[in-house]
C-alpha cells in the first residue's frame, strides 16, 4: 500500500484511510532521515501548507513557506547557512 493513495478524505472507501506518512505527520520525513545519509541539521523543507510546516516542526526542520521564485529562494536559504 502506498501512502500517497490514502486520503481521509477521498470519496473512494479504499483511499479513505488515515496515515502517518502523510503531513501533518513526520514518518515520511522520519523514513527518508532514517534510509539516508542525510544531515538533519543542514535540511530545510519548504512548503506552502500548514500541514508542511507542522511536519517539519514534528522532524525538527526549519521550513519555510514557498515564494514565488523557488530558485532564488532557495540560492537565499542555502547562502545564509
């Protein structure tokens, strides 16, 4: 079963399913720290709902909210680290 398939609120029974992998939880986030050699302290999110940032407040990442020009703002983010 795939987690992207699971939607509480979706109108199909099979897909209408609650799951931690989907935001705002954090096992998705969780998995992929756990799978690879990645440096928490060094990873950010961005996203452009709540439920993005309540995830990444659960995996203590910084995050920040999408702009307009996703290029720059990232060049921004990795610059000022």
């Amino acid at each position: 079963m795939h987690s992207r398939a699971q939607r509480p609120k979706a109108k199909l029974k099979k897909y209408k399913k609650n799951s931690k992998m989907r935001k705002p939880h954090n096992l998705m986030i969780n998995k992929i720290f756990r799978n690879w050699d990645i440096d928490r302290k060094k990873s950010f999110m961005i996203g452009d709902k709540k439920s993005d940032k309540l995830a990444a407040k659960k995996s203590n990442l910084k995050f920040y909210y999408a702009q307009q020009d996703f290029f720059i703002q990232i060049k921004n983010i990795i610059n000022n680290y």
